[in-house]
C-alpha cells in the first residue's frame, strides 16, 4: 500500500479520536452545564375552558416552563402554598383558555370586578333581574347572595263587567301566589357602615335574582302589577324543579278574613230566597233584586 494513503487513513482516525475527546470534554465542562437553560413548573390548560366557565382541577395541569420565559400573572407551583386548594379553582374565565395555554390571575374574573363578575356568575341560558325589596320583603334583611328564595306577588286584581260579580266569593281586594320558586339570589346591595361603637347595617333596596328568560318576563310584568316578596328558603330545600316557573293556588283576602267569610256567607244564605233579573240597556247590564217574601 502506498504509504502516503497509510498517513492519510492513520491522520484521519488520529483526528476523530481528537474531536471525540473534545466534545466529550465540553459536555462534562462546569461553565457549559451553567449555561443550560433553568425551568420551572407553571399552571396550564390541560383542556380548553370556554369564557364563563369555571377553572377546574381535572382542567389544568403542572408543565415546565423555561423560567427566563415567566411573566405577570402566571402561577408558579414552586410560589404556591397549598397546590391542590388554588384560589384560582372555582373562578370564572373572563376568555378563553385554549389548551396548554398557561392560565393566569389575569384570565380569571374576581368577584370585585363588578358588571363582569355578574356577566360571568350567570348559568348557561340564565338572566340577571332585580327587583325593589325593603326589610320586610326581604326576610328582615337577611337574605345573602347565593340564598335560594321563593317570588310573591301580592296585588289587587281588577275585575271589568260580569267579572266582579264572579270574583266576589274569590277575592275582594287583595290576593298573593308564589310566581317564582327556589330562584338563586345573585346580589343584593345591602350595606354595612362601621363605626366606633358598632357596625351598623343599612338593608338593601334591590336583589339581583337568576332566572330564565320567560322568569325575566314574569318578573317585569309582576312588579308593575303589585308587590313582590322573597321568601327565604332553608339550605338544603333544592328542589329537583330549580328555578321552575310555578302556578300555584290563590291566596285571597277571602280565604284568611272571617269578616269576609261570614258577609260571603250572609250573601249565600241571602241568595237562597233571592232573583236576580238582568236588565239590557244598551250597552250597559243592570242586576236586580226580586226578593221572595213568603
């Protein structure tokens, strides 16, 4: 073999084991391993979260993160003091997090935001409404956001032509019906004022109350026609029924006066004894009393 050819093949072995020892050299140099990009472990979408729609645990996940790459709002599992009970669980989105997208303080709507909180507090397909309340329709004040509530209307109904004389027996004036039943309590603007002796609590005057869109319908018609009152419903009373439009029985001033009961009752007895002859005049109807004396 010509020996130039042996100095060639020898020099080129002699040069890769060279460039293999160098680079094995760099690997193991302390100043490269201190360059190596730092991470961290950051919270993202493990799934997409529509607008509106509550953070939960089974959404998000823990990733790395290059730590160089971190910005304001993002939540970092090393900063955190309980990993598993985030404030962050149970809030609302104010956008959509798409997913592996990080999930920031930012994206999340708190309840001091005011108008959004309220947008975002809302069930899929429901409404805000609110509606005057005082102390008293209020169960004294003590109606909270959140509290399940019963609607009553009270009112007095008017009755035009052959009506009132049929409406006699039911109601003579006033008459109530629960319109609404176990309806969720957004807000109500009850204020507490502190000072140096005692805090002193100031009721609202409004209730923001979730309903569907035929409940907002109710509720409009409901307060120009009469009173509404909340009746305050007990914790664990959630009917199966939620927010259902209820048509319940009357309660009618004749049902819980006796002093109507017994003039109804003088009229019924009267009544027996007496005819009725209708007179036509035109257009107007006049009844007349024929009493039987014998």
């Amino acid at each position: 073999m010509n020996k130039n050819v042996i100095f060639i093949i020898v020099g080129a072995v002699l040069a890769a084991i060279i460039v293999s020892m160098a680079v094995r050299s760099a690997v193991k140099n302390p100043q490269d391993a201190s360059s190596a990009v730092e991470v961290t472990e950051i919270l993202v979408a493990s799934n997409k979260i529509s607008i509106g729609k509550e953070v939960k645990k089974e959404d998000v996940k823990w990733q790395k993160w290059p730590k160089d790459a971190l910005f304001k709002g993002i939540i970092e599992k090393s900063k955190q003091k309980d990993v598993e009970n985030l404030k962050i669980y149970g809030q609302k989105v104010r956008r959509t997090i798409e997913k592996g997208e990080p999930v920031t303080m930012g994206a999340v709507i708190k309840e001091s935001a005011g108008r959004s909180f309220l947008a975002a507090s809302l069930g899929e397909g429901m409404r805000a409404i609110s509606i005057p309340v005082s102390a008293v329709s209020s169960a004294g004040g003590f109606i909270q956001p959140n509290d399940r509530v019963d609607v009553i209307l009270t009112h007095s109904p008017k009755f035009k032509g052959d009506a009132k004389i049929y409406a006699e027996t039911t109601v003579q004036r006033y008459a109530s019906q629960t319109i609404l039943s176990n309806i969720k309590v957004l807000a109500i603007d009850q204020k507490t004022k502190k000072n140096s002796n005692d805090d002193k609590v100031k009721p609202g005057k409004t209730a923001t109350l979730e309903v569907d869109k035929k409940g907002a319908e109710i509720l409009a018609l409901a307060m120009k026609m009469g009173e509404l009152s909340l009746s305050l419903r007990n914790l664990g009373d959630i009917e199966d029924n939620s927010n259902k439009n209820t048509r319940q029985n009357l309660t009618t001033d004749t049902e819980i006066s006796d002093v109507i009961k017994a003039v109804i009752n003088k009229q019924k007895k009267a009544a027996i004894s007496t005819n009725v002859i209708r007179v036509y005049n035109g257009r107007e109807a006049q009844d007349i009393t024929v009493r039987d004396n014998k």
